[in-house]
C-alpha cells in the first residue's frame, strides 16, 4: 500500500523524531511505501518566506558537513540518512489536499505523539485529517495522544473534531485515558495501543545501536532540568558507582539522535522525566527510574507503566530513590506483557489498513 504519515513537525525533540522513524520502518518493514507529510504552522507571508528558506538552509548545511553541533542540522542528518520518502514543505491544509490527491495514497495514518493535543498541533483539523478524501483514502488514528487526561478541546473543535473522525476506519489512542476521552467527547469507540517505539521491538534500532561502542554508564535525560532531579541523578551515580553521561555534553554539544538511542542501550542506568526515554530504557530492558513531568503530562507515564506493571519505577522529584537504584527489573515478566501489547497494536493497525469495514 502506499501510505502517508501525518505527525508533528519535526523539531528537536529525539521521541518526537524516532516515534515517526519507528512506524515508518514497521510499516516498510510489511511491504508498504511510506511518505512523512511536512507541515508547518501558517503564518503570514514574510514568516513563511523565511520559514521556507531556513528549512531550505538547514538540509544544505547537513549536505555541505557544516554545523555539526547544530541540533536543527543532527536532525536533517539523521531524517536524510534514515528516511526514503518526505513531502515539500506545506503551511496550508488546502496545499496538503492538493498533495495528497495527487500522490493517491491508500491509506493516511496520523500519529503518534502529542498530535491530538489542543493547543499543541499546528492546525488541529489537520490532525484528524480534514485535507484527507474518505472515500479515496483510509484514514488511520494510530497510537495518537491528548497529552492530558482532561478535555482541552473547545465547543466548536469539539464539534468539528466529533464529526471529522467519523471517517476513520479506526482510531487508536497512546494513553488509556484517551479511550475514554475519544468516548465521551468525541463519541467515537478507540483502542489503546503502544507508543510506536515499543511497536516493533529493539531489533528495529539495532543499526542505529551498531553505530554506538560508548558505555555511559548511568545515562540521564532530562527535558525539565531542576537542582531535585540532578540530586537523585548524584544519589543514583554514588549508589552504583557508575559514571553518568547526558545528553548534552560538557561543551553544550547536544547528542546526535543515534547517540542518543546507542547511550541508552549501551547504559547500565536510565534515569529521566522523558516518557520517551522511559519507552528507550524499557525498549533495551535497562534498570531505570522515571521521574513524573506535570508540566508535559502524566498520563502517558501512568498509563504505560500501569500495563508493565511498573508504576513503581515512576517517582517525584523529591523521593528517595537509594533503594530503588538497586532493585533490579523483572524483564522477563515485561517483556511478556510487552509482546502481547505489541500483537494486540499491530492487529489495530491491520484493522486500520486491512479492515473492511469500521471498527
């Protein structure tokens, strides 16, 4: 099948980039051609005309070996090298119709990610696929997140969004709380399924992970930095003796994203506020604590861990985590549930491309 990805804009955000990256490869993985739809928030005219020219830039800097460091130019590096297929730069819904009429894909897939928060998507209509023609193209929620376990939506989008989604062949939510969001705003029935890093398995970033021979020890990433989080961080470093490594090193260079994957799965530790981080240490079955992020959302965290039966390895910023730094993970136990959670994602997902009638 020939399918597009819609998702959020790629920024530098490594869950953000390597969640598109792992249900583009899953679904290349089964045979289908896959194109990443490109959209950035509209603006006005002189915006979009520099918009248009930074994003032109950064590819060019990537080409030319300059900028290394840049976190805009290791994200271009990692998309040219581990991505066939991107769209041109779109601003518009109208511009993404005319797009995808003319490519005839089989099926839009939007997903995952925050792509149904209110608020954070660049055009919310977009992102239940307004631009998308129902009755040429199936449409496919899969694994999409509210970011929040409380409704958001206003009167209006909520009325617009309920009847947009009537077209999908089925809809899929990352947090189990976003069910029951979908039910009772939207009156749509969703499944719940995995974050598509957890989809397919560590063999999928194994050649990302071959590239990476460092041992970092400890490895720590956080989104919201705080003197509390650096304290646990210290508490886990004299707990186990262990070296710690972040992903921003002593000279301000940020990680590049196959650095980032390979430091986790060569680490002894994780500790992090990331949810994505949480999916990486689960991913490469790594001893690990996840410290809440209110300000980003708990659902995610509360929803994942509650089906892996690991909500005690999700703590505040205040607790004392000497005890838990030695207490090993039961990763045979997870890995089990973890595999069952994928065969029951990757139904959902056929559902979707396969199905022949709503589900």
């Amino acid at each position: 099948m020939k399918i597009a990805i819609y998702t959020l804009p790629f920024t530098w955000n490594y869950g953000g980039i390597l969640q598109c990256f792992a249900l583009t490869k899953t679904l290349e993985s089964q045979g289908h051609q896959v194109t990443v739809l490109y959209q950035r928030k509209n603006c006005g005219l002189l915006k979009k005309t520099l918009k248009r020219i930074k994003w032109t830039v950064i590819p060019l800097l990537h080409k030319a070996g300059l900028a290394k460091g840049n976190p805009l130019v290791l994200m271009e590096s990692f998309y040219a090298r581990w991505f066939n297929n991107r769209s041109p730069l779109f601003f518009t819904s109208s511009e993404l119709k005319s797009y995808c009429d003319s490519q005839k894909f089989d099926a839009c897939i939007v997903g995952s990610d925050q792509i149904w928060r209110f608020g954070s998507a660049q055009d919310i209509y977009s992102s239940f696929l307004e631009f998308v023609d129902a009755a040429k193209t199936r449409k496919i929620a899969y694994a999409v997140s509210f970011g929040v376990d409380n409704w958001e939506y206003t009167p209006e989008a909520t009325e617009r969004c309920a009847s947009l989604v009537k077209d999908f062949c089925v809809v899929s939510t990352r947090e189990s709380s976003g069910v029951d969001l979908c039910r009772q705003y939207l009156k749509t029935e969703a499944f719940h399924t995995l974050d598509p890093t957890l989809l397919a398995g560590k063999s999928l970033f194994a050649p990302l992970v071959k590239e990476q021979k460092n041992t970092p020890g400890v490895f720590y990433y956080f989104l919201d930095s705080n003197a509390e989080k650096l304290r646990m961080l210290n508490t886990v470093r004299l707990v186990l003796g262990k070296p710690c490594t972040g992903h921003i090193d002593s000279s301000g260079k940020f990680l590049s994203i196959v650095e980032w994957v390979g430091n986790i799965a060569n680490s002894d530790f994780v500790i992090t506020d990331s949810f994505h981080g949480t999916c990486f240490a689960i991913l490469f079955n790594k001893p690990f604590v996840a410290i809440y992020n209110v300000k980003r959302g708990n659902a995610r965290f509360v929803s994942l861990l509650e089906c892996l039966g690991l909500m005690d390895r999700l703590v505040d910023e205040h607790a004392d985590i000497r005890q838990l730094a030695q207490t090993p993970v039961d990763y045979e136990l997870v890995n089990k549930k973890l595999n069952d959670l994928r065969t029951f994602s990757l139904s959902v997902l056929d559902k979707g491309l396969y199905g022949t009638e709503r589900v």
